[in-house]
C-alpha cells in the first residue's frame, strides 16, 4: 500500500504523541522537533516505534539503520520509512 509522507508523518505524529509524549510536550512538537536529542525519545521508545513503524508499512528495518541520522524528528523517521516503501 502507497502512502504519501505526509500521510506518513501524520501516522508517525499520532503515535509518537499518544504513546511517549506529555499533554504539554503535544502542543509544541512539530515535525521538525528534535526527538532523540531532546529525550523525547530514548532506546525503548525507539524499539516501540521501530516495531510499530515495521508492522504499520510492512517494512523491516536493519539494526545499522536504527540511529540519530535516522530518527531524529519526525521528518526523518517519515523520509525514512518512504524509502523503505
């Protein structure tokens, strides 16, 4: 199944805010937030949503490929995840 990034980034924003983010920490992500350096997300929430990502687009990601360059805000990771498609 095709999806656009901005239909990707929209997927990735919901699920990244209803499972690892505080109410007042909703209202100031963007999809240019930084995430890792940030904290917003740290090695365990990185697994969570690699797996969620995995299952969601039918892709499978390499251990190598699970980095900062890769999943630093929500742009990327939506970049990231077209390019697996």
């Amino acid at each position: 199944m095709k999806h656009d990034i901005s239909e990707i980034k929209s997927i990735i924003k919901e699920y990244i805010m209803q499972h690892f983010l505080q109410s007042k920490q909703i209202e100031t992500i963007t999809d240019k937030t930084p995430l890792m350096s940030n904290r917003l997300l740290d090695s365990i929430s990185t697994i969570h949503l690699i797996d969620f990502l995995e299952k969601k687009f039918n892709i499978e990601f390499e251990a190598h490929e699970v980095d900062k360059d890769n999943f630093e805000n929500i742009s990327i990771i939506a970049e990231f995840v077209n390019r697996k498609l």
